[in-house]
C-alpha cells in the first residue's frame, strides 16, 4: 500500500485531509508526522509544511500542494529541489472564483460599499449609478482562473483589461503582457482583480506606484496571496483616497492576526480565504491518480514549472 504522509501548519486541517482520504481514495496509506512509517512515505500532501518536514523523508518521490498555488511550499528550505512538485486544479475552482469576484465587483460598481458604511450612523445613502461599460475593471492574471474571470465580467458589460507575463488574447478584453505594458493597463483603472501566482518578480507588486496609477477613489479585489500587497501602502492609499476600498481574500499570515490593522482599516473588507476551493473529490482523486501515474513512469498531471514556480 501506497503511503503518504499529510504535512500541514494546522492540525484541523490533517484532519480534513484524513476523513478526505478514507472516504475518496481508501486505497492509501495516510499517515501523520511522527506515526510510524510516517518517514518513508512517497508522496507528501503539503499546505504550509512546517521548516524542515520534507528533508526528514528520504524516500519521498512526489510533493502535491492540495490546492492550486505552491508557494507555500517555500516556507520548508528543506524541499529537496529534485522532487516534482504538483498542484490540485479543479474545473469548477474558476467558477468559484468568478462568482466570488463579479460580487467584489457589483460590491464597488453599485455603491454597496458605501451603502454599508453608512448603516452604522443611520444614513440614507444611494450612489450614482453608472453603467458597467464606463466602470473599467484590470484583472491581473489570465490562466486557468483568470481568464474565466475576465471573460465573465466582460459578459456582463465591464470595460475589462487583463494582464499577464506573457502575451494572451482574449474575446473583449483588451489584453497587455510583460513589465513594459503595465502603466498602459493600470492607467485609469476603477478596479483592479488580483490572481497573480505568487513569485519572487510578484511578490509586494500591489504598491504605492500600482495604486497610484489607478483613478482617483478606484478599489482593489485581491484573491492572489497576501504577499502580493504591500500593506503599508495599501493603508496609505487607503487613508489619502486614492483606493476608496480594498476586498481583501488571502494575507501574508492566515488567519488574519487579531491586531492586524485590516480589521477596522476604513474601506477594507476582510472574508476568510473562501473565494474558492477545490472540492474534497478532486483533491484527493488527482493526488491518487499523479502517484500511479509516477509509479507508472508516465508524466504527472498539473506539474510546477521550477523555474516559473507554477
């Protein structure tokens, strides 16, 4: 039997994983830090694996994040660079995330934002209204999530720009590619969509130099990872009104410390990681099927390019 060992910061979390295994794929051996045997797995099913976890597994032949990005991976500095690293990437996941981001969109477009805000001092407030054509939206990132969530919000009528590393081309989107074209791509922007990977060139982009280019009062919705934004500068646009409000999914640390000054910034909504997931049947049945087919020599499903880092 096939063993695998579940390496992960929260232990509720291996524990989901645990009941995800003996219900979807019972055929594996699951075992836990510690628990015999634990050391001489093959394949460990990592979220944030604690400094140090994957160098004490010498027979380790495949590493799988159980969701769609790895950077968390690096909080290890033991990973032995050598072992193919893959993701989970569920079909329904960009669905999740397209509805979790038009709501983030209608969320700034209508006014919502402000209508909240004003509940607490009983204040009757109703926003301009402006048509979804002269809202303009920049979604940064067209891969596998981006795209769908490019493509719906132009559906339904925004003016929509995405930006990625490299060129792509998308039905109503005016798209921009590489470092050169984004001033052209944030200028004037009402709204800008994070769901960039998180890599050394993208980490601490969302800046003072990104929001500034932006219009004057525009918001941000970040899905991306939390290391994306630098925060200082977020809470400075923030309070000079630059960005009138920031939808925020993922932080740098999770969950979101309690002193953390996103809790009462104005203008920050604060959800908890939930924009979307992929469901319990696909992560463990894509993890099942990429160790037999590593036992098998075949290629491995949604494999990490080490040099692009996903």
């Amino acid at each position: 039997m096939a063993r695998i060992v579940l390496l992960c910061r929260e232990p509720k979390l291996e524990d989901w994983l645990a009941g995800l295994f003996t219900r979807h794929a019972p055929h594996l051996q699951v075992l836990r830090p510690g628990e015999k045997g634990a050391e001489q797995a093959e394949v460990a099913v990592c979220w944030y694996p604690a400094a140090g976890s994957l160098g004490r597994l010498p027979a380790l032949r495949l590493i799988h994040s159980i969701g769609s990005g790895v950077d968390h991976l690096e909080h290890d500095p033991s990973r032995p660079r050598s072992i193919p690293v893959c993701r989970v990437v569920d079909p329904d996941h960009s669905q999740g995330m397209a509805e979790y981001v038009h709501w983030g969109v209608l969320h700034f477009h209508r006014g919502f934002d402000q209508v909240l805000n004003g509940r607490q001092s009983q204040q009757w407030l109703r926003p301009v209204q402006r048509t979804a054509r002269d809202f303009k939206v920049g979604v940064m990132g067209l891969g596998s999530i981006g795209t769908p969530v490019a493509s719906r919000l132009a559906q339904a009528g925004y003016t929509v720009r995405g930006w990625a590393r490299t060129a792509r081309e998308l039905p109503a989107v005016a798209t921009f590619a590489g470092d050169a074209s984004l001033p052209e791509f944030l200028d004037g922007l009402d709204l800008l969509v994070n769901l960039l990977p998180l890599t050394p060139a993208t980490r601490g982009l969302l800046n003072h130099e990104v929001f500034a280019r932006m219009a004057e009062g525009a918001a941000l919705v970040n899905c991306g990872r939390g290391e994306h934004v630098d925060e200082s500068h977020l809470l400075e646009a923030l309070a000079s009104g630059q960005l009138r409000g920031a939808l925020l999914d993922v932080f740098a640390e999770e969950p979101l410390r309690k002193a953390s000054p996103l809790w009462h910034a104005p203008g920050v909504w604060v959800t908890p990681h939930m924009a979307s997931a992929a469901s319990d049947a696909c992560i463990a049945s894509q993890i099942a099927d990429n160790l037999e087919r590593l036992n098998a020599g075949l290629p491995l499903n949604n494999q990490v390019d080490a040099e692009l880092g996903y």
